[in-house]
C-alpha cells in the first residue's frame, strides 16, 4: 500500500503544500485519510503493518499534490512523500519517480521517498505536472508494487498586475455631446489564475480625465461625465485608467493604460464675416471671368461644417458680376459677368451673403447660420481703343466699278470721354494685292485697282481705326466685299476640238459635236448660242445645228471628200452669250479628211504618199542620195565664208577712244530699285516695244498721300478719284519714270556733321607720323611717296 504526505502545515504561510495520506482498500474496505499533513508515529506504523499482512486485496487511488508556484527559498521545495507499506525502514525498498519533469524539475529520495522541487515553479508557464511512481526491490529490482500515476498541480500566487494589450487607445466622442456618451471600452487582462481567489478579478477606475470623463469599474466602459464640452475651446484630453487586481483591495497589483480622446466636430458655429464692408475696385477693361476680389465669412468649425456657399442677394450689380465658392479655401470669388464701361457706370453695390449648406436641426436655435456684407466696387477708366459700329461690314460692288469708287464709309468712334480723333488705314496683310484704299480721316473705303471677279471674287479685309493722341490704342473691324459679276467675258471652246469626215461620208452625217465655257456667272444661267461666223455662213462643206441646251452639232452638207485634194478644213464658229451686253467669240473647228472603210472606221487620214517607179534602181538611189549631200556640204561652206566677210575689225580696248555707255545698278529710287527703270531700252528701242513687262518694284503706299496732309484740309471724292487713277496708270506704265522718291546723303568735309574724312586734311598741324611704307609699293607710287617725303631705305627722299 502506497502513503504519500506533506511534512506541512496547512496554516503556513509559505506554503509547504497540504499532505494528502492514501490508504489502500483493506478486505474491501476502503479507508482514506485527507487533511492537514502530518507525520505518522511509531505506534501507528506497526498496527498499520499488522493490518496490511491481514488484507485479502490492494487497490490504489491516487489524489493531486499541490504545490504554491514562485517559491524564493534557498533549499528545495518539499512537494510530498511516497511511501509502501511494503518499507519496512531497513533501505530494502527503491523508490522511482518518472514522467513529466521527473529529475529536472522534480527529485525524489529513492530511499524515503521524499519528493522536492528543485527549480522555481510559474503556473502561467505551466499549472501542473503528470508523474509516474514506482517501488522496486533494491537487491533484486522486482517491482513491490505497481507503477502509479499522479499529478502535481501547481497553486496560483498573485504575481501578474492587470494588463492592457491593446493600450494606448485613441477614441473620438462628438462635441457637445450628452452625459453618459459612450466612447470606448478598454479591457485589462491578469495572467493569473481566475477560478483561485481574487488574484484575477479586475477593478477599473480612472487616474487622469476628470471631471470631462469617467470610466465603468467592472467593464471598462469610458463614457463622459461634463456636458456642452466645445471643441473649439479644448480638442483634445488625455485620459488614464488603473486596472487593479484582488477586487481592487489593498497589497492587489495595477497596470494603466492612457486614452487619447478627440472632440469630432459639430456644425455648432455659425460663419461670420469678418467686414461688414468691402472695397473694391476694377479696370473697365477687365474681361469676362476675370477676378475682382474675394471675401471670406470665418466658421470656428472644420470639414463639412465649415463648408460655405456664397451669392450675391441684393445690389445694382447683380447682372454685371458673379461670385463663386472656392472648395478649397471656402472663401467667395467675385468675378466679371458682363463687360464693363467706366462711361456707362462707374460704381457698383452687391451684398454677399455666405451660408453653412449643412446644418444640424439640434444647432439651430444657435443660428442663423448664415450672415451678410456689402461690396462696394469701383470702375477704373482705361484708355480704351476706337470701336466700330458696326462691328462687322459686307459690301457688294460690281467688278466693273471705276478706280476711286467709294463704296462704304468705315465709322469708329473713341469710346473715352476724351474722345480724341481717329485715323484710319487697311492691314496690308490683308489685301496684299492693294485693291482697296480708306481715306485716312473721313473713314471712306475706295477702290485703288480694277476688280475681276472672275480672278478673286471675294476680298477679307481689315480697317484699323488709330486713335490720333495714342497710336497704340488700334481697333480693327472686317470688311467683307462681294465682287458682283458683269457680263466681261466672251464664250469659248470648252476645248479643242478636232473633227475627223469620211471620204465616203454622206451629206448631213453628223461629225462633231461642240460645247462652250463662259467665265462669266449670271443669275439666269448661261446659254450660248452657236452659228457659223459671218465668212463661213455659206459653206459649202459643212453645217451648224443649234440645239439650244448650249451644244451644237456639226453637220457635213455634201458628199464626196477627196484626200488628195483637201485634207484638212477650217471651220469658224461664233459663240455667243446671253448676257448684257452680248458678248460673242469665235472658235475654228479643225476637220480632218481621212479613208475609211465600209462601216465608217476611219483607216489612215495622210495624204497618199509619192510612190517611186518600181524600175528605179538601188545604185540610182545611192547616186541621187549622194549628190544632195555634196550640194549641202557647198552651201554650208558658202554661208561660212560670207560671214567671215562681214565680221567687224574688233578694237584693242586700249586703243578705244569712243565713249562708251556704262551701266550702273543705281536707277533711282535707291541702290536697290535695280527694276524700276530698264535701261536695256536705250540699246534696242524697237524690242523693247514689243517686250511688256510688269513693273517689280514696290508699289507706293497710297496712304501716304494724306498721310501729311494738314486736318483743315479734307480731299474731295474726284481728287481722290484722279489720284488713284493716275498712280494706276503710273504703275502698269512700263515707260514711266519711278515714282518720286527723295534719297538722302551725307557728306564729307568742312561744315559737314562727319568733318573732313580726306586725309589730306586730317592732320592741321605738324605730326611725327611716318610715310616710308610708300616707298614699299612700288615705282607707280613714287609721286606719292615724293608728296608725303617718304625716304627709302637708304635714307634718301625718294
């Protein structure tokens, strides 16, 4: 039978451990002995032994050993006894302990059976211990008793404070929030055991927050505790909460943990503008979309609370300006709606007002949340351009109006007060072939060269309107002209036609048929009407048919060609319009005879070449071949020798004491107007009579003719007229002189801007500078050098 105890006392504080005594069954009868541990005297042992030698069976049971973990003493923890009733005490028995720990953690005395701990226990490292126990016969190893089972469980002490794992917390609770709000549970764990005594029972309570916030004792529950807490006075409170253990109670163990809390924000604050009255001010050239100022309302309040809508309410200038939000900067832009005119208006009044869109019905006896201020802006005059009115011209002229027409007045006016005087003229970019001239005062847009619609129909020109005092200040308008068309171009041939008659044809075979292009556009359409001219209306040959839907047909009016007597025709037709005036043309129809077979395919249309006799010979042909080569070997030479004849004596050009007409570049109008005159005229008047060439130079600026003309003096329209006629004639005259042109040149010498630039005279008193290099150039400078007193290299004058 196996005992087991504690050499312990259940009172003592150290915690030996409680002994536990087993007592076998003995004749079925079972009798276990438990409570306070203590040892067994000597009378006890030998009734015990007297008993076991009378029992019939044995049977085990086996209870917990219990130890107290963290033991601090020096000598081995004394866990419990092992003991058979087989021991007699002589040393005979072999007590063995295995299993988990077993000589590591846990030794035993093989001869007693005493069991130690000897290493320090932690039950939240590990909270028990299963070992195995056994009795051998220590002379011959035969087990006394069968092996035993048993644990040692290991008894909690308070060593492990309350722990907060997932500490520091940050929460957030809404401003002006009720008492009693919920923000945050924070939860505290103890490693200890929670089934022994009060070591794990956890107390929370509040070190640091009071008095915004308290905080659940058993649950941890932070909540808070002071009403009508703003976050624009205080945002942020840091908060600490205890968690003792052993209910809180004295000598219990605590840990902490801190709550950072932030008050969300609330639409608590109405915006408020900082002004009550804005200046501002504006050029009236400022265009459309463009800033004037902002203003700005202050909300105490963040985010969506503090989002802002501002519009204009009330003022004279509600159609003229616009204001808008800025998202980022929640602050009111004021810009341009309309144009602006300092003439017009010089002032404007808006009230702004600035609102909160998002609104919280519990706030709003805290409102209005929204709030007003005036605007005051202030028109800058600016120097502005002319303006045209209109603002765009069309104009239609007939292509056959004569140079000088006047064909719109161009109006602008200087939209200042000042209203100073305008001065017009034409981009010349954009009517770079000058057909057009505005006076430069009264604005009236002329025609300075003939018009064809058929070479350009339609003309885009720019007027520029100057302001007299300030050049810089230009307007511009365009000017569309529509050239209308006249009736100024004769029908022709819409190609060449070239038409091809059978020998075998019949009278009335049709042969051609002709059509014609007019460059001319008239309303109704064209319609040409076709006939034979006048010489050829009665021709024997051919016909013309009219098939009034601007075709004609031409017609052969006999039969009986023959190619060898006429192969080829000439038939002239008139064509002519419907305009007015009639204009009319003539047009010639080539025919070509040709033979054709007997379905009208035409075979070959030559005439039938000179066939030699068939008895000429191959030797006659060379022979006659030969003698025309000789005759035009003779007649080259002839030609030859009659032009040596007539070639003049050439004259050594040193030996020429004849004038002679050198020709310069320099023809007037300055070194470059190479092309304003051709002198090549003079050599051959004849040729250059027949030569009609298009002057290259440029053209003058027609603007310019009034360009100095005094303001009293104002040209009339038939002035203007003859001018621009003549500078037209002036220009397409090959014969004519350059226009006027006045070239200034400087000169040299005294009373000059330059001085005398002559050497000569460059130096009026006696000077050290030396001459020898003359003698360096040679004999044809000796004179030269002989002027100056230049000496050579032996030192004497030369």
């Amino acid at each position: 039978m196996w005992t087991s105890g504690r050499m312990s006392n259940a009172k003592n504080l150290l915690g030996l451990g409680v002994s536990l005594y087993f007592w076998g069954l003995m004749d079925l009868t079972t009798t276990v002995l438990s409570g306070s541990a203590r040892p067994l005297i000597e009378g006890q042992e030998d009734n015990l032994s007297d008993k076991l030698h009378q029992r019939m069976k044995r049977s085990w049971v086996w209870n917990q050993f219990f130890v107290l973990e963290e033991y601090t003493g020096t000598d081995p923890l004394y866990v419990g006894k092992l003991h058979s009733d087989m021991d007699r005490g002589d040393g005979s028995i072999k007590y063995i302990l295995s299993g988990e720990g077993a000589g590591i953690v846990f030794t035993i005395d093989d001869t007693t059976g005493d069991i130690h701990a000897i290493q320090r226990l932690d039950r939240e490292e590990r909270s028990q211990y299963t070992l195995r126990a056994q009795a051998l016969d220590r002379r011959t190893g035969r087990p006394m008793e069968p092996e035993s089972e048993f644990i040692i469980k290991i008894q909690d002490i308070n060593d492990n404070e309350p722990k907060f794992l997932d500490g520091p917390y940050v929460a957030s609770v809404p401003e002006m929030s009720p008492v009693g709000t919920s923000v945050i549970q924070v939860t505290a764990t103890d490693a200890d055991d929670p089934t022994y005594g009060n070591s794990a029972r956890v107390v929370y309570s509040i070190l640091q927050g009071q008095p915004y916030f308290s905080v659940d004792s058993r649950t941890g529950l932070i909540r808070t505790a002071l009403m009508n807490m703003d976050r624009e006075a205080k945002e942020y409170y840091e908060v600490i909460i205890q968690a003792k253990d052993m209910g809180g109670q004295l000598g219990g163990l605590a840990g902490t943990t801190t709550v950072n809390i932030t008050l969300s924000d609330v639409n608590d604050n109405p915006p408020r503008f900082p002004q009550k009255h804005y200046q501002m001010s504006v050029l009236e050239s400022a265009p459309v979309s463009s800033t004037v100022g902002r203003v700005v309302a202050k909300d105490l309040d963040e985010g969506i609370n503090a989002e802002m809508k501002y519009s204009l309410v009330d003022g004279d200038g509600l159609d003229v300006f616009d204001i808008n939000t800025d998202p980022n900067y929640q602050v009111g832009i004021i810009t341009v709606r309309k144009p602006l005119s300092f003439e017009s208006k010089k002032s404007y009044t808006l009230k702004v007002e600035g609102a909160n869109p998002h609104l919280e019905m519990r706030f709003l006896n805290l409102g209005p949340f929204r709030d007003t201020t005036t605007v005051h802006i202030s028109v800058e005059d600016v120097d502005e351009p002319p303006v045209f009115e209109p603002s765009f011209y069309f104009v239609e002229v007939p292509e056959d109006v004569e140079i000088g027409t006047t064909i719109q007045i161009i109006s602008a006016k200087d939209p200042d007060v000042t209203n100073n005087s305008i001065r017009y003229s034409i981009d010349r970019s954009s009517d770079p072939g000058r057909f057009f001239y505005v006076d430069i005062t009264s604005g009236a847009l002329m025609t300075a060269r003939p018009l064809d619609r058929e070479d350009i129909s339609w003309h885009n020109i720019t007027v520029l309107a100057m302001e007299l005092n300030n050049p810089s200040q230009m307007g511009s308008v365009s000017v569309t002209v529509k050239v209308l068309d006249v009736n100024d171009n004769a029908p022709e041939f819409a190609r060449f036609y070239e038409a091809f008659v059978c020998e075998n044809a019949k009278a009335g075979q049709l042969i051609q048929t002709v059509s014609a292009i007019d460059k001319d556009d008239p309303q109704e359409g064209q319609h040409f009407y076709y006939s034979l001219a006048p010489e050829a209306a009665n021709n024997p040959n051919f016909t013309l048919r009219d098939n009034q839907d601007n075709t004609a047909w031409i017609l052969t009016r006999r039969s009986g060609f023959r190619q060898h007597e006429q192969n080829t025709f000439y038939l002239p037709i008139l064509i002519s319009d419907n305009g007015r005036p009639v204009l009319s043309s003539t047009g010639t129809l080539t025919v070509h005879v040709c033979s054709c077979d007997d379905d009208g395919m035409v075979m070959s249309c030559n005439a039938e070449t000179y066939v030699l006799p068939v008895s000429l010979s191959r030797g006659a042909l060379i022979a006659i071949l030969a003698c025309i080569f000789v005759l035009l070997v003779l007649v080259l030479l002839i030609l030859s020798m009659r032009r040596q004849r007539k070639q003049p004596y050439i004259i050594d050009e040193e030996e020429n004491i004849h004038e002679n007409i050198v020709r310069y570049d320099d023809e007037g109008g300055g070194e470059q107007d190479t092309e304003a005159f051709d002198i090549a005229a003079m050599w051959n008047p004849r040729e250059a009579q027949l030569v009609v060439k298009n002057r290259q130079d440029m053209l003058p600026e027609i603007e310019s003719l009034s360009r100095y003309v005094p303001q009293a003096c104002v040209m009339d329209n038939n002035v203007h007229n003859y001018v621009l006629a003549k500078l037209y004639e002036a220009d397409m005259d090959l014969w004519a002189p350059p226009f006027d042109s006045l070239q200034t040149y400087m000169f040299e010498g005294n009373g000059s801007v330059a001085e005398s630039l002559s050497s000569l005279q460059s130096v009026t008193t006696d000077s050290d500078q030396s001459y020898d290099y003359l003698t360096d150039w040679g004999p044809h400078f000796k004179k030269l050098a002989e002027m100056y007193g230049a000496t050579d290299s032996s030192g004497a004058l030369w």
